[in-house]
C-alpha cells in the first residue's frame, strides 16, 4: 500500500509553494479589477481588418485626455505582428449615445474603416463597490454554512469540528491559488476579474468541499470497520480507497473545462481558466492537504515542531 500519509509535510511543502508567489502578487500590485468593481465602461468590437492593440490605444487617447489611462488588449487569435481583429477596451464611464461615443466610434472608424459592436457594458462606481462588498459576504457566508454543515454531518465522530476546520483550510488554499494565479496574469497578460470571477471561485468552493466531503465521509467509514488501528492508517487506507475516484472524476471535469476554453467564447474564458486552475488546485488539496491536516491536529504535531524550535 502507498504511504501517502508518510509524505505529509512533503505535500504542504509544495502548497506553499503554489501559494507563496501569488499572495506576493495579491500583495503587490494585486488583481486588476473589472467594471464590475471599479466601474467604468467596457466596450468590444469587431474591425474588418487586424489592427493592433496599441494602435486602437492611440486613436482612443487622441480623442481626449480623459481617456489617456484607456486600457485596451486585443481579442481572439493574434497574427506575429501582434493584431487582432477583435479589440476590446475600458474607459471611463460613457453612455450609450452619448457625445463622447460618438466621437470615439468616429476617430476608429476614419483610421481603421467600419467595425461592429460587439459588447458595451456600462458600470457606475457606486454599483462597483456594492458588487465588491457583496462578492466578499457571499465567499464568506460560504465558508462559515460550510464549517456548520461539516460539523454537524460529522457529528458522530469525535472532534467533528475539526473536520470542519480542515476543509475550510483546503478551500482557502484553493481560494488563494486562483487569487494567486488571477494576480500574476493580470500583470503579465492584463487579464481582469469580474463578477464571473466571483461565480467561479465560488464553484470552485462548492467542487473542492464536496470532494473533501467524500475523503472524510469514507474516513468515518474505515474508523468502524477498522476498530484498533492508529489514526494515521486508517486515514491512509482511506486515501488509498478514494485515490482513483477523485482523480478521475477531476480529469473527466478537466478535460470538458480545456475543451470549453479552447473552443468556447472569448467571454467565457476566463471564467473557464479559474475554474480549470480551481478544480485541480481542489482536487489535491482535497487528497493530500485536508485529511493529512486531521492527522497533524490528532497527533498535535505543531507541539513538536514548537519544541524543536525552543530546542534549537
């Protein structure tokens, strides 16, 4: 049988090794928020020709110094050259309609011809914040009915609320790892979050504690049916059952997930990405984090490590 539980600090060695680089990243500079936090006006169109995204740039700031901190990428497929025929762009709040559209719609239109609209989203800074407030209330409501529908599932074994506590410590590290992750593309790639973002993360939540779920549930199981052996061994012989089942019930959902980003909307795709990112960040830490953390709290394992310390 494979020791899993042997290898356990090996396992939270390499966690925080996916976590350390992104929370230095939400840090500084952090995540590059969409509208729907910052407010603002989102618009994508459709040029008949490639154009690059620093061109589009250009023409946008030369329309008024208002728009000199336009943020602007470009869409779909890129040539070597770097253009797109898809551009999109944000830019401080404008109405439909309103004069400074119409001037924008104008300037592109006489550097680069005819375009078609294909998205125009407009978020006042107001509704930003309320949709940032309500999307940190809604993760953390999340967690805390979590914590209480773990400990009173698992009211049957002892310390129940430990089990609680360690699946919400594995949810947060998938949190953090797409938090992370999201943080470093949007430096190097511009890549925002929006509200789709928050949908995301919150499956994510959703997919990470049902797979916890189905560890500890079987842990509860195998305490029964092996009376007499250690924690730790009953522990490992339920990884050990649960192993193939989650890995492949991951995969089945990775590979369905890469199809939708490679050949889905450009909308969707960075919804797709952190619920890619997400799921396989559940799936580990749910195997090799959650359940081995029981262990740590059984044995009261960070006394030694404490004692050592002293020692030293």
């Amino acid at each position: 049988m494979i020791d899993i539980v042997k290898y356990r600090y090996w396992f939270f060695l390499f966690s925080l090794l996916l976590i350390v680089p992104g929370v230095i990243f939400l840090i500084t500079p952090g995540l590059r928020l969409g509208i729907d936090f910052q407010g603002g006006t989102l618009w994508q169109v459709e040029f008949q020709q490639p154009v690059s995204a620093e061109q589009v740039r250009e023409v946008v700031r030369g329309v008024s110094p208002e728009y000199s901190d336009a943020f602007v990428q470009s869409l779909g497929a890129q040539s070597q050259s770097g253009t797109a025929q898809g551009v999109s762009f944000r830019l401080p709040t404008i109405q439909q309609g309103s004069p400074e559209k119409i001037r924008i719609e104008q300037a592109l239109r006489s550097r680069f011809g005819p375009f078609t609209k294909e998205q125009f989203t407009t978020v006042g800074a107001a509704v930003g914040t309320e949709i940032a407030q309500r999307s940190v209330f809604a993760v953390g409501l999340a967690a805390l009915g979590i914590l209480a529908y773990i400990a009173f599932a698992f009211r049957g074994v002892r310390h129940p609320i430990r089990y609680g506590v360690c699946a919400i410590i594995a949810m947060i590290h998938d949190v953090i790892v797409v938090l992370g992750v999201f943080a470093i593309l949007g430096v190097y790639f511009g890549i925002e979050v929006d509200a789709l973002f928050i949908t995301a993360l919150l499956t994510v939540i959703g997919f990470s504690v049902h797979d916890t779920i189905v560890v500890f549930d079987r842990i509860r199981e195998n305490q029964l049916r092996r009376f007499g052996e250690s924690f730790e061994s009953v522990v490992n012989f339920s990884l050990i059952q649960t192993l193939v089942r989650s890995i492949n019930t991951s995969l089945t959902v990775l590979i369905t997930l890469s199809a939708l980003y490679l050949f889905g909307g450009v909308t969707i795709r960075n919804f797709v990405l952190a619920l890619l990112i997400g799921i396989a960040s559940g799936t580990f830490s749910s195997i090799f984090n959650a359940s081995l953390l029981l262990i740590v709290w059984e044995n009261r394992e960070w006394n030694r490590l404490f004692r050592r310390g002293a020692t030293a």
